[in-house]
C-alpha cells in the first residue's frame, strides 16, 4: 500500500513538473518613447544571447532589467518579481517585424449560421461577413472577436496583416483583433459589394 501511494505522489509531482512553463533569460531595454498626445509606441528590446524579441509596452520595466520570460503564440510573457506573468504582445514575430498594410472596410453581409448548443439542439446564428479591400487582395472576414459587434463601418480604414487563415486587424495602434478569413479574391476580378 506504502509502495502505491509513494507511486501516485511521484506521478503527481512529475506531471505537475512537467506543466510547469519554461523560462528563458534575457533583459528589457526601452527603445522608444512616444510623446503624451502622440499615438506613436513605445516598445521594449528583450535581448537573449541569440535573439531579439521586440515587444509592445505592456509595463513599466526598468532599462536594462534582467527578466525571466518565456514566448507562446504571438505574446511574450514576463515574470513579474511577485512570480505573476505579464503578457507583451510581440512587435517582432521570429526575428521578422511585423508589417501592416493599409486596407478599408467596404460593407458586410450577414449570413446564417447553424451550430449544435450545449443541450443538442441546433441553434442558428446571425455572421456579419466584411468585405476589406487590402493592398493586393479583398479579404471576406468574420469572427473578429467583440471587436468585429457594432465597430467596422463601410468606408473605415484599418491597418492589418495577414498570417495563415487569420487576418490581424489593430485597433487604436494598440491591439490586434483576429478574424477568420472566409474567402479571398484579387481587385481585378473584384465586384462590388459581396
């Protein structure tokens, strides 16, 4: 019985090890400040030994601090001296700086769609589709987060990028909202509206 509860403990404490985040070194260097009324960013320099992680402002770090960080998706996270983590959002993603493009918001169409609830039963629901006319391509887009309730209008010009299936629109030069990409078609076969 002793040899079984001995197993179980250790089993607990490798799976819990093995759930723990892994941190790496490196230290915060603040690389630019914007003046009060401008909505230019100030972003931080994370300096590794092989890397350079430029990051968006997201506390108050002292030039030149050590800190211990570790990066998951498109965010950084910085372990505070009270061990809780802050997440940066990365202005650099693998060494490449992350481009914006210049697009506008053209309209959407809503669409219907069907989904199973919780209690098995199918429930539809209403999808505004926008159409953004980009740089080189006109995106359909939808599921853009609380973002996309109310806040796209036609005409609205926006900076995004495009990553895979998702589009990255920033709001306010501050945070980024993900859509799904729906559908792509370029300007010269373009027509308007959806």
């Amino acid at each position: 019985m002793y040899r079984i509860a001995l197993l179980i403990c250790l089993s607990t404490v490798v799976a819990t090890a093995g759930d723990a985040p892994i941190y790496q070194k490196g230290a915060v260097t603040k690389r630019f400040v914007a003046p009060a009324d401008s909505t230019a960013q100030v972003y931080y320099d994370l300096q590794t030994e092989t890397q350079t992680y430029k990051i968006k402002i997201c506390a108050e770090f002292e030039d030149g601090k050590s800190v211990d960080f570790r990066v998951k998706g498109g965010a950084v996270f910085i372990r505070s001296d009270a061990g809780n983590e802050i997440k940066c959002p990365l202005a650099t993603v693998f060494g490449n700086p992350v481009v914006y493009k210049k697009g506008t918001i053209e309209g959407y169409d809503t669409r219907k769609d069907y989904y199973a609830s919780g209690n098995g039963t199918i429930s539809a629901r209403k999808a505004k589709v926008y159409e953004l006319h980009g740089a080189d391509m006109i995106y359909k887009v939808d599921y853009c987060g609380m973002f996309q309730a109310g806040q796209f209008t036609a005409g609205q010009s926006v900076d995004y990028r495009v990553d895979g299936e998702r589009l990255y629109i920033l709001h306010d030069a501050v945070k980024e909202y993900s859509c799904k990409i729906e559908g792509t078609r370029t300007p010269e076969n373009a027509k308007p509206g959806l």
